[in-house]
C-alpha cells in the first residue's frame, strides 16, 4: 500500500517538472504564474480536473497524516487506476504529438493560382464545402486566401452585386493578403512543432474573440516559405475528439 502511496507522490512530482519545462507561464506557487491544471499543455475539461485533484491528493499526502494506534498514517492510497492515468498523462507531456502528424499536405489541399478562375473555384467550393482556398505563387507559397470573407470584402468596396465570369483572382489581390481578412486570422507554423502548441493558438485567439479561418504548415513557420500542409479547426476537433 505504501509503495503506490511513494509512486503516486514521485509521479505526481514528476508531471510538475515536465510541465514546468514546457510551459513557462506555470509557477510553484498560484502568486508565481498560474495554477499546474491550467498549463495549455491540458486541452481538456477532464484533464484540467483530473490534475487539479492530485495535486490536492499530493498535497495531503505530503504535508498531513492521520494518526491510528499511535501510528502516523496515510488518509487515503491513491488507486491503481490513478496511478496509471497519471503515467499516461506524463507519457503524453514528455512524448507529444506532431502537427506532422495530423496535418493535411499540400498534395491534399485545393489550392488555386493568380491566373485561375474565381467563378469555377467558387462552384467547386460550394459543390465540395470548402470554406477556405489558399492562393499560391509558383513557388508554392502562401500569398492569400480566397473565402467568402474576400467575395465580402469585394463586393462592399466596389459596390456591386456581381462577379463576372472570368474574372480572375489576381483581380482580386488586395483582398487576399492573409492580413485583410476582416473577421477572420490565418497562421504559419513549422512542420515539428506540437499539437498542444497549436490549440494554444486557438485557444489565444478565441479569447481576443478572432477565429482562425487555417493554419498554414510550412518548414519553419514563415510565411515566405512554401506551403508543405494546412490543419484546419475541424482537424483539431478531430484530435481533440481522439485524446
């Protein structure tokens, strides 16, 4: 009984110490940064809890005891079960997973040119619902995003009601550029970086009130270089949906 007493505490010790590695914001103290169970590294509800109750069960194992014949006894023996949850939980910190491995490459992703038609795209868009299409040079790099937001944006300068049928989307430039979204961001980040990374990303967005329409993957997340992969909030649902 002792010795899943000692593990559970030495467990607990450890998922500290990793989550301090990897997220600065995470102090010893609540007056020293915020609290473990809110480290970005816990995306979910059942996560942030499940940490915040053995760190209270850390707590009383290591600063009181109850006393029983004259002996000095623990309140309570964490259960198997928690143990291993927490192993799990520390497993997922010190080994995460890759945007690399979830992103959609760019051999999957609909994507258009300056010289390519609006009017067709914006069938096939409607046809297959695609909500974003991202616009690359020859070179295969970002240089904006072709969404409804855009035919908005259009439509209201030029007041007009119509998109003739071959226009282009270089007709369309200013537009694009992935900063003139009007209610909507897009973001670049490198092929390693991890998945909790990214749902920081949107979780820091959603709190300015801004949705990310797509995030952009590319070799060291800089928009000049070439696109190798989009992830879209529907891929970090899906992931969500899985851990």
């Amino acid at each position: 009984m002792q010795d899943l007493v000692n593990e559970f505490k030495n467990l607990y010790t450890e998922l500290e110490t990793e989550v301090k590695k990897k997220d600065s914001n995470i102090g010893y103290h609540k007056k020293n940064g915020l609290s473990i169970e809110e480290s970005f590294l816990f995306t979910t509800e059942n996560e942030r809890m499940f940490v915040k109750i053995c760190k209270d069960m850390r707590n009383i194992l290591f600063h009181h005891k109850s006393n029983f014949k004259g002996k000095a006894v623990d309140f309570f023996i964490p259960k198997e079960e928690i143990v291993e949850i927490l192993k799990n939980l520390i497993n997922k910190i010190k080994r995460p997973r890759l945007v690399k491995e979830i992103y959609l490459p760019l051999k999957k992703v609909y994507s258009r040119k300056l010289d390519d038609l609006i009017f067709p795209t914006m069938k096939e868009m409607s046809e297959k619902i695609y909500t974003h299409v991202p616009i690359l040079n020859s070179q295969n790099s970002v240089i904006g995003v072709f969404s409804e937001n855009t035919i908005f944006s259009y439509l209201l300068d030029e007041e007009i009601i119509e998109i003739p049928r071959d226009m282009k989307f270089k007709d369309l430039s200013k537009y694009l550029d992935t900063d003139k979204h009007l209610s909507e961001v897009f973001k670049f980040i490198k092929l390693s970086s991890e998945i909790s990374k990214v749902k920081d990303i949107f979780g820091n967005e959603l709190k300015e009130n801004k949705r990310i329409g797509m995030i952009f993957i590319t070799q060291n997340g800089k928009k000049e270089e070439p696109l190798l992969g989009i992830l879209t909030p529907w891929d970090l649902a899906g992931e969500q949906a899985e851990n």
